[in-house]
C-alpha cells in the first residue's frame, strides 16, 4: 500500500470531492468552520461546493488530500485560525485558547475526513504530519486541534470537546507528540475518566487517547 499526501491545488478538486464522499462531508464541502451558522444555513449545497472551489484557485491550498495507491482516500483542514471564522466565534475554543484571537501564525486543523474503505490504516496520522508540515511551511507558530472523544457519554454537555468537526463523523485527533520530533505538544487537560478497554491499559488503549478540550502544537523549525 503507497500512501501519498498533496496539497489541495485547483487540479485536484475533484480528487477532494471524492475523498469528502463520507461522513458529513458531501453536505457540509468543509465550509463549517469558514462561516457563520447564518451563512451556513443560507447557502445551498451548490452555493458550499463553489465556496469550497473557489478556495483551491487562492494562494494557499486549504487543505491537504490523502491518496492511498493513487485513489483519493482522505482529507484535512488546515490553515490560519484567523480565516476559519466560526473558531472565532465557539466558546469552547475561545475560552480554551492561551493564544490570542487574531494571532495570523496560529494555525488550526479543524477537519478530518477518510472514507470509509480506507479507514484503520492509519491514514489520519499521515494527514495530521502533514498537516503539521504544512503549517510549519507556512509560517505557523502554533497548531491548535479541537478534539472530541467519542467515548464520552454527553460528549456535547460535558466539555469532551472543544470543537467537533461538523465536516466528518471521524472527529478530531490527539496524535502522540513522541511521533513528531520537531513539534512540541502542550494539551490543557484530559477530561475523559473512561476505563480501558478490557485486558488493556489506558497508556494502550486506541479509545483512550488522551482527548482533551484544546491540543496545541508549537511548531519548531526542522533542523538543518
């Protein structure tokens, strides 16, 4: 199996389209966290399709497309906070962030999406390095992720997450720091008190990641 990662440049949007093809992502085109919940709700799925083009003709790709053998398999947002404005507008995240609201080098990964075929094979590790790698190219301090832990009963009323990605049924990431030497994690605090799995530790079980309300990347400069 060859895994690929590009960048999500005007030639490839129909290969964006098609990793978009589960969860939410055919309805929302990605487009939850770039706008109000009333231009949201306005616009038609047609109108989201365009907005979502229109982002692949811009200086800076907005995301980044996973292919596994040459197929379009999965995806991820990632780009400055200051330009996905509904971050702005979440509680959970302003009130999470130690970062300040209109900070340009504070990036955000906000969406993950991976079809269904190609799920638990790792792909979303391959993106979220990416998608650090990018954001380091780009010129980003900071890389902020808003998990949700889809273990935790009421997740919505108990702050088990920061921001749940409307644009995937697959939400959010904690990826361990120890896998990416040249980023440094500084998560707030874990809320889950779930228990392992069992047979199997927490420190091992793939359930019991340490999902928090705010994971933060400090983006270090790869060493020459």
């Amino acid at each position: 199996m060859t895994i690929e990662i590009l960048p999500a440049t005007g030639d490839r949007f129909d290969d964006a389209e098609t990793a978009l093809d589960s969860g939410d992502g055919p309805a929302c085109q990605c487009q939850w966290w770039l706008l109000t919940n009333a231009e949201f709700e306005k616009d038609t799925r047609d109108q989201l399709e365009e907005r979502f083009r229109a982002e692949f003709d811009g200086i800076r790709p907005p995301g980044l497309i996973a292919y596994v053998d040459g197929e379009p398999a999965g995806w991820v947002r990632v780009g400055p906070r200051t330009a996905q404005a509904r971050l702005g507008r979440t509680r959970d995240v302003t009130t999470a962030t130690a970062e300040p609201l209109d900070a340009e080098d504070v990036w955000a990964v906000s969406c993950f999406v991976v079809r269904d075929q190609h799920r638990g094979q790792g792909l979303m590790k391959h993106l979220l390095d990416a998608a650090v790698s990018a954001a380091r190219d780009g010129g980003a301090r900071v890389v902020e992720a808003y998990p949700l832990d889809p273990t935790c009963r009421n997740a919505r009323r108990i702050s088990c997450s920061a921001a749940p990605c409307r644009c995937s049924k697959t939400r959010g990431s904690t990826s361990s720091p120890a896998r990416n030497p040249t980023a440094h994690w500084s998560p707030s605090r874990c809320v889950s008190d779930r228990s392992p799995s069992p047979g199997r530790s927490r420190r091992d079980d793939p359930l019991r990641l340490p999902h928090v309300p705010r994971s933060t990347m400090e983006v270090r400069p790869r060493r020459t």
